[in-house]
C-alpha cells in the first residue's frame, strides 16, 4: 500500500507526476495507493488570503510548544486529469474524493486505487 498526503503538494509538478509513477511501479498488482493532492489554486485573491491565513494559524497553533517559527513553503498542484491519466496507465481508480477538509474550499483530491 502507498498513503501519501499533504507531502506532494510541496513537489513540483513534473516531480509530483514522476513520484506518482513510481509509486505505481513499485506497487504489487493488488496493491493500493491512497494520494491526496489538490488541484492548482484558481481562487480570488480575498479567498486566497483567507485559505493561507487558516493554513499558517493551524500551523502555530500545532507547533506552539515548539521553539521554531513559521516556515513558508511552496504549494503546488496537479489537475485531476494528470493525476487520472497516470494512474489510468496501470491502476483501475475505484474512488476520487473531492470534498475539502476545509469548509468553503473544495481543491484537495483524493485519489484511491488498485494496482492492475
């Protein structure tokens, strides 16, 4: 079984795509992969603010015993139907979950599927 979530979405595109390949490949037949990824952010910038602004709360809230700061880092995204194509070329999606965590924000996907 693969389980990836929030990591690919600090990967570059052609990295993320690549990642996602080999993760394919080094699944048995029958294996299952569990991604999450979001789409690429198209959202006004008011939404946007209000979207990272919770991002960067949660985040000081989770390290507030911790003696570091708030470390900014690249978001990315892949679109759903990169993600369906590469998975396509030897997996069989049983399942794409596209209901957001967060109230109001719909971009993350969840990707499950079996290795053919």
């Amino acid at each position: 079984m693969i389980f990836s979530i929030i990591a690919l979405q600090h990967v570059e595109k052609k990295q993320a795509i690549n990642y996602i390949k080999e993760f394919v490949r080094i699944t048995e037949p029958g294996g299952l992969l569990a991604l999450q990824l979001p789409i690429p952010l198209k959202i006004p910038f008011k939404k946007l603010r209000t979207y990272l602004g919770h991002i960067k709360r949660h985040f000081q809230t989770a390290t507030s015993n911790c003696k570091s700061s708030y470390i900014p880092m690249n978001h990315y995204g892949l679109e759903e139907q990169i993600v369906v194509n590469v998975l396509n070329e030897n997996c069989k999606i049983i399942e794409i979950d596209r209901k957001s965590p967060l109230e109001g924000f719909n971009y993350d996907r969840r990707y499950y599927a079996i290795k053919k």
